[in-house]
C-alpha cells in the first residue's frame, strides 16, 4: 500500500514530511486536511491524532504523527535510498550529536520562527492582523540565536556534522516563510556568513524547491 | 575520566540530566556554573556551548548539549546497566512511536509548563518578582487543553510510547514536578477529570531514581 500522508500543502509541518519523501524518492498520496472546515477536531480524526494536529502519517496501518518523529521513520525505513539523512544508528556520538542538532532546532529556531508565520503568513491568510510586537519580539530572539549557529556552523558544513541530516531539513519550511514575509536574517551574508552560506545550500536543494512549487501552485 | 555534567544545582534541566544518570546508574561529577556571574555567556563557556545555556556534558572529551540529546546518549552507552529507557533500535515502528512520545513532550508539554514555573515559581522564589497571574491562567488553559490527548492515550497504554516507560515519561517529570509541587497546581494530579494520567503520573515520579535526585544537586 502506498504511504498516505495527511496535512495541508502550505504547512510548514506538513513540508517537513514532504521534504524527506522527496529526498528518499519515496512515493506517497497526499491527503489534504481540511483545516477551514476544523477536519481535525473530528472524534473520528481524533482517533488517529489524539491532539487534532497535522500532519500525520499512514504506512500500510501503520499511524504516525509529529513530524520530526515522522522524518526520522522515513529516513530509518528507506536508509539505503537517497542522502541519508540520519547518521549511522550504531554509531553512539554521531547519533548523539543529530539529535543535539534536532533539539537545537526545536528549543532555538523554531520557537522564533514559528510565532512569525503565524503572524505574518497565516493570520493575514484568515484576514486577521498581524500582532507586529510579537514579530519584533521574535525576529530579535532568533537574531541572537542565530550567533550561536554561525559559531556552530563556522567549524562544520551541516548543524550535525559534515553530513546533511533531518535536522538541517527541518529549517526549511518556516525559514523559507520567514524571508518571503521580509525577515531576511538567514540570507545576510555579510552579518553571518556561514550561516548564509548553510541556508543557500539547504534551501537549494531539488526536494525543497519542488516542495515550495507544490505549495504555491495550490494558493 | 569521570563523567562531567555542568551546569546548575537548582535548574530544572541540569536536574533532568541528574536523574537519568541516577536511572542508569552512572557516577558523575558536577560542576557548577556561575549563572548569576553569567558564566554561560563567556567566550570560554561558548566554545562548549555556543547558545549560553546549561547544562552540558564532558564524557572524556565528547561534549553535548541540549537535555534530550544528552539524556538519549546516556540511556544509549549504558543501556545494559540500568533500565531500558528507550526500545531495541532495530524495531523501527516501536522506535517511531518512541520518537512520536519524545514529541509529544515537547511540543504539547514543555513550553507551557515552562512558562508557569516561570511566574508560578522561579519569580516569586527566586527574582522577587510577582507571578504574573493572567498569565498562569493562560499558560494552563493551553496545558489543559492538551490533556485531553495526553488521557485518551493513557487510556489504551501504560506509558506514552507504549507499555514500558521511555525517556519520553521522564521528560514530563522536570516542569511537571515543579508547578504541581511547588506551584500549587492540580493539573494531570486530578484524578477524577485524569484518571489515567493521574496513574501515570503516580507512577513516574515515585521511581527511586528521581526520588534520589528531586531535591537537587
């Protein structure tokens, strides 16, 4: 059976999913969520998702959610396809140091980066006004927390090491939304260059840029 | 070389890393950090840890950070010493509903929970700051609003990833413990709004290993 993949397009969690699947070659049926119509609150979406979320991911029965720990079984499943994205398993320090990386991505990107999509991609979307203290807020948080990725970066090609793994991947979607909405941190060369140099190579990337065309060709 | 961990006899991080040492039986040193001298942010500090924060870990030379990686490292090296925290790696399903557990932690547990013990207990406590009230009730309403999920798992498992207690339990414990204890709150403690995660909850904070360490450091 084909994998099925529920969520929306645009999502910047859902993309992370489509990202890897693309990476591993990896065909798939998209189910689109009909988040307008609150799908996901259903009693009967419920049952596959307890928190009324997306994406989340039928393999043959097999249901999963949470999108990192979605991108990690596609990886693990389909190891020998594509880059591989996830050190060896039996080697302890390298393992260690992608989920350190995964983390770092989870406790000093995304909570920055997150709160401004909403505010200035998904509110303006549901014709709401963005909150621009939040934004300020939120662009000045993930600027400092950028100093601590140029020093990573500066040393290693990739957060994990000199391979690319999920946890470079997992950037993409709110970093992509972050400069389309004129939060231009991560292209300024000048300011961190490594940093820059890491985004360009990530956001470049043949999977990304077909997961972004998808997206935009539904809007 | 002894296992190092930096980082603060009070800080509710440095403590999580603390009791998986003690679950998996490993004898560590720790050394504490300056925060109030702010150590964490010297050039020094940087080098080991480039985002200023604790804690972090020196095992012979390997340095990690960030609490999740380095708990995982832990209950990987020693995997045979103390319990199994995690499932055999080669099950990749079992594994998946692991990492689908660890998730869940944080993205529907953690950053509120952090922030109540912000104003509920660390201002008051330790700032000498008023708790911001309106706020504590904001932060819970969006806990509880998760716990719906959190109950209806619990309902047809033991643990959240399964029938075996992972990593994934033992995270909740860190901000958990410290607004039900020491902020007062009720929460996932309610047995009869939560009856299965009041089970739960009974049964990961009464582990030895945590009781050993809950007092800090």
């Amino acid at each position: 059976m084909t994998l099925k993949v529920y969520g929306v397009l645009q999502a910047t969690f859902t993309q992370r999913v489509l990202v890897v699947l693309k990476e591993k070659n990896v065909s798939y049926e998209f189910i689109t969520v009909d988040w307008a119509g609150k799908t996901h609150k259903a009693p009967s979406y419920l049952l596959n998702h307890p928190f009324g979320q997306f994406p989340y991911i039928d393999d043959d029965g097999f249901i999963l959610y949470e999108s990192i720990a979605i991108m990690k079984y596609i990886a693990l499943k389909y190891r020998d396809q594509g880059a591989p994205l996830l050190p060896d398993p039996g080697d302890l320090k390298a393992t260690a140091l992608m989920e350190q990386a995964c983390s770092v991505e989870a406790s000093n990107f995304n909570p920055f980066t997150t709160p401004i999509v909403i505010e200035k991609y998904g509110k303006p979307i549901r014709g709401v006004e963005p909150d621009e203290e939040v934004v300020k807020e939120c662009v000045l948080g993930l600027d400092s927390k950028l100093d601590g990725y140029e020093l990573i970066l500066a040393k290693q090609r990739y957060l994990a090491g000199d391979s690319i793994t999920i946890a470079d991947l997992a950037h993409l979607p709110t970093g992509t939304i972050i400069s389309r909405v004129g939060v231009t941190l991560l292209e300024d060369f000048t300011k961190r260059p490594n940093v820059t140099r890491w985004w360009r190579e990530i956001y470049t990337r043949p999977s990304w840029q077909e997961v972004v065309a998808s997206a935009d060709a539904k809007i | 070389m002894v296992f190092k961990l930096f980082g603060n006899a009070r800080s509710r991080p440095t403590l999580r890393v603390a009791h998986i040492l003690k679950e998996m039986q490993v004898p560590f040193e720790f050394v504490a950090i300056d925060v109030q001298g702010n150590e964490h942010k010297t050039a020094e500090y940087l080098k080991k840890q480039p985002f200023g924060q604790i804690p972090y870990i020196d095992d012979d030379g390997f340095v990690l950070f960030e609490t999740r990686a380095i708990c995982k490292y832990i209950a990987t090296k020693w995997r045979g010493q103390g319990p199994a925290l995690f499932p055999d790696p080669s099950d990749l399903k079992a594994t998946a509903l692991f990492d689908q557990a660890l998730s869940i932690e944080y993205s529907n547990f953690d950053n509120a929970a952090v922030n109540i013990a912000v104003e509920k207990v660390y201002k008051p406590k330790y700032l000498n700051k008023p708790t911001d009230e309106a706020l504590v009730a904001e932060q819970v309403s969006k806990l509880e609003a998760k716990l719906e999920g959190y109950e209806a798992i619990l309902s047809k498992q033991k643990y959240l990833a399964g029938e075996y207690v992972t990593l994934a339990d033992l995270y909740h414990i860190t901000f958990g413990f410290y607004i039900v204890e020491e902020g007062g709150l009720m929460l996932f403690t309610d047995e009869a709004k939560y009856p299965n995660m009041a089970r739960w909850w009974k049964d990961i904070t009464s582990r030895p290993a945590w009781l050993a360490v809950k007092g800090g450091l």
